[in-house]
C-alpha cells in the first residue's frame, strides 16, 4: 500500500507519519527528498535564477558554495511563475528518487509525506488513499516561526502559496478516484 500524507505547512505531517511508522509502515520526506534533489540540480537553479537573485541583492550561495535554499525559496515562492520554472527543474529528480525508494520497498506500505504530491501525476497516481492534515492557521504559524526560524513573512508567502491546497487534493483525487480522509491536528 502507498499512502500520501499531505498538509500545509507546520500541520503536523511529520506526526502522523511517525504514528504511522509505528504501525509498519515506512516514509520517504518529500521535504528532504526535494533538497537532495535541489542539491543536485544546483547547477541549473543557478542558470534559471542567478539573474533574478542578482537584482534582489540575494546571493544563491552558501559560503561553502552549497546553495542557499532559504535565499532560493524567498524568490521561487513569492511569484507562481518562477516557483513552476524551479518545479521543471527539480520535479523529476524527486521523481526518481521516490521512485527507487517505492521499488526498494516494495514489500512494505510506504507514506509518501509530501506537501504538493498532487504535481507529480506519476507519484500522485500510485496512491491508494491521501491523507490530509489539517491545523488552524495560528498553532500552524507558531509551529512554523519555532521550527523554521524564518521571517514571517516569508512564512505569509508559504502560507499563502497554499491557501488551496485541501482543494487541489480534493480535485486531484477525485480525478484518480483516490479516497482523501482529513485528520484535525
């Protein structure tokens, strides 16, 4: 069985994905997995985006010459445009690699705990049931700040980025005819 569980952010998806690997199920971070995948198309965000961090006055890189995904995600997700030009980049190596980790775990009921599963169809239609969690917007946003230590308002722009999430799940599944439950958290 694969599963996705999905939410906004600071939800609580992390939580319900350890509930379940106590029931034996294994999970694969979509979070983590797109950094690795990010990591390894540096190169090409650095083509796609040197320009566009240049006139911020944002520098991509890290001293180490790693990149800077939070100074890459103050510019992705502040406009739809440039946030679908890092997806074409980076979607299909997180495609990839999820996908070795599904058939290296063929044997075992996987959650795949992915916030915007529903934008990789390949991933997406190997679901049998999606689960969505959901958190009012301050518990969400205090999570958030203590957590990811950002600016605020880069977590507004998240936030807002995914104001129609539970809907875009809900049309999504209903297109593949994949049950959705919500769990209150």
């Amino acid at each position: 069985m694969i599963i996705c569980v999905t939410g906004q952010m600071a939800a609580g998806k992390n939580f319900i994905c350890s509930q379940l690997e106590r029931q034996g199920f294994v999970s694969l971070d979509l979070d983590k997995t797109a950094h690795e995948a990010i990591s390894l198309c540096t190169p090409q965000i650095l083509a796609a985006f040197g320009e566009e961090a240049k006139n911020r006055g944002i520098s991509l890189l890290n001293a180490d010459g790693s990149l800077n995904r939070r100074a890459l995600g103050q510019i992705v997700f502040s406009d739809k445009e440039l946030l679908s030009r890092q997806e074409a980049i980076v979607y299909p190596k997180i495609i990839q690699i999820t996908t070795q980790y599904i058939e290296e775990n063929r044997e075992k009921s996987v959650i795949l705990n992915a916030t915007v599963l529903f934008k990789t169809p390949e991933l997406f239609s190997k679901c049998e049931k999606i689960l969505f969690v959901k958190a009012n917007f301050f518990k969400r946003l205090m999570r958030a700040k203590k957590r990811d230590k950002m600016p605020l308002r880069q977590i507004l722009a998240r936030f807002k980025s995914q104001k129609n999430l539970f809907k875009e799940y809900k049309n999504a599944a209903k297109e593949l005819d994949i049950p959705i439950e919500t769990i209150k958290n």
